[in-house]
C-alpha cells in the first residue's frame, strides 16, 4: 500500500527539522508493510526576512531574550544529540525564498530527489552552520543530490516563483503553523511528534484503505 505523506515547510525552523528526523524513524520501520511517497509545501512565517541574511544567535536573542535563548539551545542541542546530530547555532538565518524556489520547481525530477534536497538544506543549516539563502550552500546541495538546472533556475530571480506562489495559495494557506503532516489527505500531525504517533497515522490511513 501506498501512503502519501505532505509536508509543509518552513526550511529555517528548528522543529522542522526534528518532525523530519521521527517521520523518517517511523517510514524506516514500517517500509516493510507500505510504500512512501512524500512530498514538500512551501510555507512562510516570516515572507521579509532579509535575503542577505544577519546573525543568527543574534536573531534568536533578539527574538526570546537571553535567558530563554539559553534555555532553548539547551533543550534543542539534547534532542539533537537524541537523534544522532549536533546542532549548530553557528551562521545566518535570513531568506528562505531561494531554497523553496529549488525545493519547490525540481519536484518534476522526482519527489525522492526533492525529499533529498530537503535533507540536506536542513543538514546545512541546523547542523554545519551554513546558511542557505547563500547560493552556493543552495547550488552545492542541489549537486549533491543530482538536481539539474539549479544554476539557471538560481540565476534567474523569477524563475519558481510562479510555483512557489501557486502551492502557496492551493495548499498552504489552509494552516497557520509548521511542522504539519497530512497523510493521505486525511490524518493530520503538527509539531515535532515521535515516531509512534505517525505510525499509528499510518495504520490509521491503511485501515481506511482497507475498507474502501
């Protein structure tokens, strides 16, 4: 049976990024009894974030105080380390714009290659200090991935726009927040959930199947 798994995305937030990590523990351990396809949405909470990019410690000083901040990179770098990472405060936040017109116009080369692609931006930024409205880190992961025509499309400050605005307006403007799952159109998860809650949207989803 095949489950279809979207996903909306905001590519600079930390819970992204650890939903990420325990969908794939649950896919990992239930691809023996279905097949996966997932697919990425973009979404923005901050659509004026500076393209160039500013500090990102700054940033989040700025944004919860001190003492919080400490006490969220506290919190934060031990789920990381539960989950195999180290996480890295280090680098810009800024922009996202740029890494969802890749993520968003190349899903034409397959939705492995845009899950791939996601991967590795969220490698980049939350754990080697990269920023990724830079255009290399952009380009490079892209390579990496074997995603063709990033450099045209990267070039070309119109280009994915259209697209990126259309998934917009069809898809992401019927939630307020991110992470947010939906599983074949139907079983809903939001936040950085564990693993058991989107094995039991699994089975949810192939119970349903199984009556239709």
């Amino acid at each position: 049976m095949i489950l279809l798994i979207v996903i909306f995305t905001m590519n600079s937030c930390i819970i992204m990024m650890i939903g990420k990590q325990n969908l794939q523990k649950a896919i990992d351990s239930a691809k023996d009894g279905f097949n996966f396809e997932v697919r990425w949405h973009p979404f923005f909470l901050n659509p004026d974030a500076p393209k160039e990019g500013i500090n990102k410690t700054d940033f989040y000083k700025q944004k919860f105080g001190a003492s919080q901040y400490e006490a969220m990179m506290s919190r934060m770098t031990k789920i990381f380390n539960s989950l195999g990472f180290e996480y890295d405060t280090s680098g810009l936040t800024g922009s996202t714009l740029d890494s969802h017109r890749l993520i968003t116009f190349f899903a034409s080369q397959g939705y492995d290659k845009q899950n791939a692609l996601v991967e590795e931006l969220f490698l980049n930024y939350f754990c080697q200090g990269k920023y990724i409205g830079d255009r290399k880190v952009l380009l490079d992961a892209a390579e990496k991935v074997g995603i063709e025509g990033a450099s045209e499309l990267l070039h070309d400050p119109t280009k994915g726009i259209e697209e990126v605005n259309e998934e917009l307006e069809k898809y992401s403007s019927r939630i307020n927040g991110v992470p947010h799952f939906v599983i074949n159109e139907k079983y809903k998860i939001s936040g950085g959930q564990p693993p058991e809650v989107f094995l039991r949207a699994f089975q949810a989803a192939a119970d349903d199947g199984s009556r239709q």
